[in-house]
C-alpha cells in the first residue's frame, strides 16, 4: 500500500514527488515516458520558481544547467512594431532552459528523497474503493491511499474518472528546436503573425526554443512563416500538443489531487506554466502530508488569485492579432502598460 500515486513525473509531479517523500510519505510515480524527454514548451523558467527550486533543493542545479539568460522580453506586432520591457536581474532572473534538462533534474530530486519512479508505464485503470485506489498498467497493479494527477492538460486520469471536459475547438502549439540566430541576444521575443504567434528564447547550448500557436488551418502558413525567418528545413521535426487551453477542472476529489496543466490550463504567453506546476505539487503535498484535501483546493484557488487575468489579457491579445498589432498603434504609453503588465507576471 503506497500512501500517494502520482501520474505523471513533469515538474508538478517531480514537486510533487520530492516533497511527499521528504515528508516521510511512501510514493510512487507512474511515468508514460522514459526521461531525458523533451516535451512542447516555450521553456522559460519565470522567477517565482526559485523559491520553490530552492525548498526542493535543485535551485542552484539548475542555475548550473545550460540556460540562456534572459534580461527584457520584446513584443513584435504584426506590422512589426517593437516594444521591450526589462525582466528581472541577478541570482533569481528569468532563464530559459530545456525541458528534457529541467525535468529530469527534478525527477532525480524525487528518486534522491526516496520516490520509487517506474517509467515507461502507461496508466490503464483507476478505481476507488473505499478509501483506496487500485492502479493498474500493462506490467503491475498498485494500490495507494492518495492519488495525484500530473499528467498534463490531456489527463489519462481525469478521463478514467470522467472528469475530463468535452474537447472544443482551440489552438494547436508546435514546438521545437533550432540553431539560435546571430545576435539574438538575451531576450525572449513574443511575436504576433497574421495565423497566430511566436514565442522565441535561447536555451543555451547555442538553440533558440521556437514556439508556434495558431488555428488548426492555419498551422502551414505559421509554419511556413517560420521555416522562411529562421532558414528551416521543411524536414525539421517539430512537437506538437493540442487543445492548448481547456476548462479548469475541480483539483480536489475523495483522494484524488489535480496538479499543474491536470487542474489549470494557462495561456503559455506569460511564461507561468512550470511555476504552478511546481508549486501546485508543493501544496497537494502538503494536503497530503496533513491529510486535509480541502486545503489544498483553498491553497490552489489562493495561488491563482490576482493572477488570472493578465493570462486572459493575454489570451485576448494572441487570438486577435491584427486587432492587437492596431492597439499598439493607438494606446498612450503602450511601453509603460507593457512593462506594467510584465512586472505583474514575473512578481512573487
């Protein structure tokens, strides 16, 4: 009997993982994939993060990582006006960093505190009786008494307890890596195009992460519009992931915790992602810990406050690109409410 099942080893639960087994509590960690791995994502570890990095232990491992700094961010309309608002400076700046890097740094913190992880093991069933779960995959069954969803906005264990919303129509993202340009510079560039945006941030080891959104029609148009600007192969590999956002779900349930992109989907334009997957694995932990569910539901309703609406700003902003280029032209001070609104997103 394992007192916690996390599916799901990203950085909500590798957090989730390290900080359950430096409690003393016996847990697992069922993994579909079998890391290193990389995953679609625009790669930027926001600032917030380091406080949580250190409580894991690994902050100044990843300090130590290959990582492109990342000193102001720049906003490029359609038209191809140009606005940049600084980031945050020294030891706790924004960084860009791989996800195969970061994530399998966290996964070994949790080995490292006493997690068992089975990689390579796709969840097939997920029953509650009484007050346990019985997990089952190809190679084994487990019972445990908690169990924690990490496993991304597409959940295997939100559908198996019919907790997964009704797929509507939404953006694709496509994601991948690519020798960085000349003089890119430390910043990370949001780009606004005629079929969606561009998100673009170098990583270290001499590649920029290159993210595309758009519509489902107008991906090879995006795409195109890519291979042209960074001299892309039409062969080059790219990941995708779809919906890019979806319904938030109820993160509490009789002995089940929804973590990170399991619970809420945010717009990846602001870069927050990977905090409220390290955090939010934090706190379901601590709930855990305390046997006190209801906590950690008041504790993820508390760590989103305040916070959300920059993200449907955002949202609002890159599904209309044309009417937000022309926004540009017209608002007072546009440089000043950027950088407003960037201060917001990288603040504690």
């Amino acid at each position: 009997m394992w007192d916690v099942a996390i599916v799901g080893s990203g950085p909500a639960g590798a957090s989730c993982a390290a900080f359950c087994a430096s409690a003393g509590l016996k847990t697992l960690v069922i993994e579909r994939a079998i890391f290193p791995r990389e995953k679609v994502c625009g790669d930027c570890l926001n600032p917030t993060c380091w406080p949580v990095l250190e409580r894991l232990g690994v902050a100044q491992q990843v300090r130590s990582a290959p990582h492109g700094k990342l000193s102001s961010v720049e906003f490029i309309s359609v038209s191809g006006r140009s606005v940049t608002a600084p980031l945050p400076e020294g030891e706790n700046a924004e960084i860009a960093i791989k996800r195969s890097v970061l994530d399998d740094l966290l996964l070994r913190r949790a080995r490292s505190l006493g997690a068992e992880v089975r990689e390579g093991e796709t969840l097939l069933a997920a029953q509650r009786e009484g007050e346990t779960w019985n997990l089952s995959t190809k190679n084994f069954s487990e019972r445990a008494k908690f169990l924690v969803a990490a496993d991304g906005r597409n959940s295997t264990v939100a559908r198996l307890c019919r907790l997964m919303p009704r797929k509507g129509p939404d953006r694709v993202a496509l994601q991948t890596h690519v020798p960085l340009p000349s003089g890119f510079g430390e910043r990370v560039v949001l780009q606004l195009v005629r079929e969606g945006y561009s998100g673009q941030a170098p990583v270290g080891d001499g590649l920029l992460n290159l993210c595309l959104v758009s519509q489902p029609n107008d991906l090879p148009a995006i795409r195109r519009w890519a291979e042209r600007k960074f001299a892309i192969s039409t062969e080059h590999p790219w990941r995708t992931i779809a919906p890019l956002a979806r319904a938030a779900l109820p993160v509490s349930n009789p002995g089940l915790l929804l973590v990170g992109d399991a619970a809420r989907v945010v717009e990846p334009f602001t870069g927050e992602g990977i905090y409220y997957a390290l955090r939010s694995g934090e706190l379901a932990a601590e709930a855990i810990a305390a046997v006190d569910l209801a906590r950690y539901q008041r504790a993820h309703r508390h760590l989103y406050a305040g916070r959300l609406w920059v993200n449907a700003l955002a949202r609002a902003a890159v599904e209309h690109p044309r009417l937000t280029s022309a926004l540009f032209r017209l608002l007072p001070n546009e440089k000043r409410i950027l950088r407003r609104l960037t201060t917001k997103v990288v603040a504690p």
